[in-house]
C-alpha cells in the first residue's frame, strides 16, 4: 500500500507536468509597476539568507505532499508595509522532494532562490497563495552590481510612453461589483455619460452575468468596436492582448473593452461639463485646457485617463507618466551558471530565463533610461504616495513569516506547468490503475476519489 501511494505522488505530480504543460507555461498574466506597487503588503530590499524545504501535510490518504521552499530573508530596506523583524521566511510552492533524494519540484512561473541572491520583493499573502510574490517571478526585482533586472534577465528601463501610462488594464479596476452599480445607476451627469459610452452587451453582462449565453459571441471581443482608423490603432495598442485570459469572465472583459475605446475619443471630457461634479488634479485641469483638436490621439488617451482617475479614484487605480517596464535581454553570467548547493539544487539554463515568443522579428524597443538600484527605488517610492493615501500605509499590518514547524496543507496547483529537474526512475512510474484515478483526482478538482 505505501509503495502504490509514493507511485501515485509521483504520478500526480507526472500528471500535472505532462498534461497541463501548455496552459500556463511560463506566461503569467502580465502586472505593471503599478499593480506591484498597489497589490503589495510588504515591498522590501534584501538578500536570500537560507532556504529550507518541507512538503504539505496529506489530509486524506488519496491526497498528495506537495514540497515547498522555506526562504529566509534579510530585509534591508522596507519601501512599503511592516514586517515583525528584520528577517522574515516566505513560503514558496516547489522544492526538493525529500530529504533522501535530489529531485526537484519546479512551478513555472515561480522564482527559483540561491542563498545570497539579492533583490526587491513584493509580497503578498504569506502561507496563503503558492508563491507569495505578486505577479509570482514578476515579483522579484534582481540587483546584480548596483543593475536592476527582472527574473527572466532583462533589464529594467524607466519608459515615458503616454500609452504605458493610459491604457486600462484589467488589474487597474479595483472593485469590478462597486463600479458596475455606480456605473449602471448613475447620480452625476458625468457617470450618466459613462454609462451611454459603454455597449449594451456590457451593460447587459454588468445586471446578469449569466445573459452571456443569449449575447452574440460576435459582441464578445474587440472585432465587433468599429472605429475610425486613427482610433481604431489606438485602441489596439491599448487593449492588452491577454485581457481576456486575465480577466475573471466577459463582464470584466468587455468593461474594459469599452473603457479602452473612451480613451480613444476626441472632446469626451471639457473642464466646464465635470468641473464641479469631481475633484481633479491640477494636472487634470491642465489637459483638460488644451484644445483637443489640437493634441495627437495618444496625448488625448492620457487626457481621458487622467479624467477618469479623478471621476472614480475608489474604482480606477492611478497610473504615473513614466513606467518600469523590460528593456533588452541580457545573458548574465548568474542566469546561466547551474548552482548546486547543499541546500537546492538550482539548475536554471540561459534558456530557461528568455521570454521566447514566436519566431518573429520582435517590435522595437521603446526607448527609455536603463535604471540602476537608486533610480528604481526611487521610482517606486514615488509611485508608492502616488497610489496609496498615508492612511492606507498606515494602517497596515505587519507581515508574518511562515512558520516551517507548523504542519500545513496544499491542494493541487491549478492548471500550470510544473517539471522536475532529474527524471523520475522507473520504479515510480504510474500504472494504467493508478493513471485512471488521477484522471477522476483531475475531474473532482483535486478532491480525494472514493474507490468502489
């Protein structure tokens, strides 16, 4: 009986890497400087101390040990939130698999840690979420010299590209439900013009979520917005091209859809009709003073933008003019070393860190100044005020480490890719048997399979 349970982990975890390797892959729903900044309890500056490793506890005798890694860090510097001390443990899904054996559990997606890497992190739901990085590996800001790179090795540029700055992203809305009913019960005439600006489809998905069936699936996507040509490009640039795999169904989806195509529209907003329905920025009043006719179509996506923060700043998540974004690819010479200590085993090829796409020539790189560690931090702490009132900082809780003493429990992962860095012996292959219960564990979305 032991022997056939060991199969059967090691069948699930087989099962996970072979069967559900493309839907994640290695692509994660893209986040920007300002949902790290935003989504983040805890953003410090700090150096990887020790790593440790333990599996979940099985509550049920079908369910499976998942192995973490315990990672200790030394906190340096904290730009945003509290943490109890200057130390603080966070748990990532993933690891080596036994004290017994060097093989390694590895969730795509999920940073991979060697003791002294050195970084900014931004953290998010400790001993909560399988990787308490928010963005998972586009939560992790690597220092290397006094150069800041991300995880995957590019390094970090500061862009100031008015389009960076105005499109919508789906992680931009902050309450989806509190904004629909203002939106679908307007008080302010500014919002009952919002509300003509957005499509039936929308409006009918944003009263019953569940009339998505009766809607012509033409409606649900970007081909069915007729656009003059000069908005037309616009909002192509402006609609993320995942925005439909980030967001939670069609009725976020297509909210977005119509926000983007505001943000494309000439004399939407004049500084007479909102002046005393909302509190703008004096930036706001300064766009709003230009003649539009005048202003090219990306300067009148900001203009729009900045008008929408200040109409709705519970709702919409404020974005700076100038944003971290990747910059060229670089082959450090640490992205490429296989490191094996006594503590992981961590074997990361230069292949394993580009960001490979299809083999097409890539666009030109926007330009931008190439940030060191001092301009980074500086970025983010002004995009840290910029973002958050003091009260908002002030009123959070210091985050706790994880405790590896404490048994805990893990299900298993949603669909992504998960691989091992040694094949697995023979021994411990699945049978047809125990290749059938996996299928049901799958069907049941990870809950044990009672056997007749």
């Amino acid at each position: 009986m032991m022997r056939k349970k060991q199969n059967l982990v090691w069948a699930v975890l087989l099962f996970i890497s072979v069967s559900l390797k493309t839907t994640y892959g290695d692509t994660l729903d893209p986040v920007m400087d300002r949902h790290l900044v935003k989504q983040a309890e805890l953003i410090f500056e700090g150096q990887v101390l020790e790593i440790n490793f333990k599996s979940s506890t099985p509550r049920e005798e079908e369910e499976v040990a998942i192995p973490h890694s315990f990672v200790t860090f030394q906190i340096n510097n904290i730009l945003k939130g509290k943490a109890e001390s200057d130390k603080i443990i966070l748990r990532f899904q993933g690891g080596r698999v036994g004290l017994d054996t060097p093989r390694t559990l590895r969730v795509s997606g999920i940073p991979l840690f060697d003791i002294g890497d050195y970084g900014i992190f931004f953290v998010r739901s400790n001993e909560v979420h399988i990787c308490p990085l928010v963005g998972w590996r586009q939560g992790f800001i690597r220092i290397l010299d006094n150069a800041v790179y991300s995880d995957y090795g590019h390094e970090l540029r500061l862009f100031e590209e008015p389009l960076f700055a105005a499109a919508i992203h789906p992680h931009d809305i902050l309450d989806y439900e509190a904004f629909s009913k203002q939106l679908l019960e307007p008080t302010r005439e500014i919002d009952q013009i919002i509300n003509r600006n957005l499509a039936d489809e929308t409006k009918l998905l944003m009263r019953n979520p569940d009339a998505v069936k009766e809607i012509d699936p033409q409606l649900l996507g970007i081909r069915s917005v007729l656009l003059r040509e000069e908005r037309a490009g616009l909002f192509q640039q402006l609609m993320p091209p995942d925005a439909l795999q980030i967001c939670q169904d069609f009725r976020q989806f297509l909210l977005i859809r119509d926000f983007n195509v505001m943000l494309t529209q000439r004399n939407l907003f004049s500084l007479d009709s909102i002046m005393n329905q909302a509190e703008l920025s004096p930036q706001t009043i300064e766009l709003l003073q230009n003649d539009q006719q005048k202003l090219n179509i990306e300067q009148i996506a900001l203009l729009n933008r900045r008008v929408l923060e200040d109409l709705y700043p519970s709702f919409l998540l404020k974005s700076l003019d100038q944003t971290i974004g990747y910059g060229p690819y670089n082959e450090i010479a640490e992205f490429r070393t296989q490191h094996i200590s006594q503590t992981y085993r961590h074997l990361v090829s230069s292949e394993d860190q580009k960001n490979e796409g299809p083999a097409t020539e890539p666009d030109p790189l926007p330009t931008g100044s190439v940030l060191d560690l001092k301009s980074c931090i500086s970025q983010l702490n002004d995009l840290i005020l910029y973002v958050h009132t003091r009260e908002e900082l002030e009123r959070l809780s210091p985050v706790q480490s994880a405790d590896i003493e404490k048994e805990f429990y893990s299900t298993i992962p949603p669909p992504m890719q998960v691989s091992f860095d040694l094949s697995m012996p023979q021994s411990t292959q699945a049978t047809e048997e125990e290749m059938l219960e996996l299928r049901l564990l799958e069907e049941s979305g990870g809950n044990p399979v009672l056997k007749r």
